[in-house]
C-alpha cells in the first residue's frame, strides 16, 4: 500500500523555561493579523487573560517585549523582533 508521507518539524525555544513555541507562535500570528489580542484569543477558544500570561511568560523568557499597544490598549501589534522570530521560527 503506497502512502504519501510527510514530515512535520515542531521548535521551541527555553530560557529557564519554555518561553516560545508554536502555541505563542500562532497567538502572535493572529495579534497581527486581528490587531488584537482579545480578538486573537477569541479566535483560538483561549481566555483573554491566558493569552496575556502566554504574551508575558514569552516576553519574560526571551528578554524583550513581543507586542506594543497604543494609548488605551486598544491596537495591538508585533514588534520588530517578535514578527522576526515569529517568521524565523515557525
């Protein structure tokens, strides 16, 4: 019986702690894509405030923020080195 077969490779990255995987990955991915983080969220069946200990255990594992906010916290989006790590990475 023939079978197509195919690879499927997963990272993640430890500090003292895992700090980013796919999981955050995919957060991230949906914060740039919906422009917020409740919404990203929303969008994976996650509680608001798991999403934001997931962003903050990250952020504190790698040593730099990963998302910036304007005034109020309305519009969330990638920083720099998050969408670089983000595109790097996974």
């Amino acid at each position: 019986m023939d079978r197509e077969l195919r690879v499927v490779l997963s990272a993640r990255v430890f500090s003292d702690q895992k700090c980013f995987g796919p999981g955050v990955s995919q957060l991230l991915k949906r914060v740039d894509e919906l422009h917020s983080l409740r919404a990203a969220a929303l969008s994976m069946s996650m509680a608001y405030s798991k999403a934001w200990t997931v962003v903050r255990n990250a952020e504190d594992g790698l040593g730099f923020h990963l998302l910036t906010s304007t005034a109020g916290g309305r519009l969330r989006r990638l920083l720099r080195k998050a969408a670089h790590l983000r595109c790097r990475a996974f």
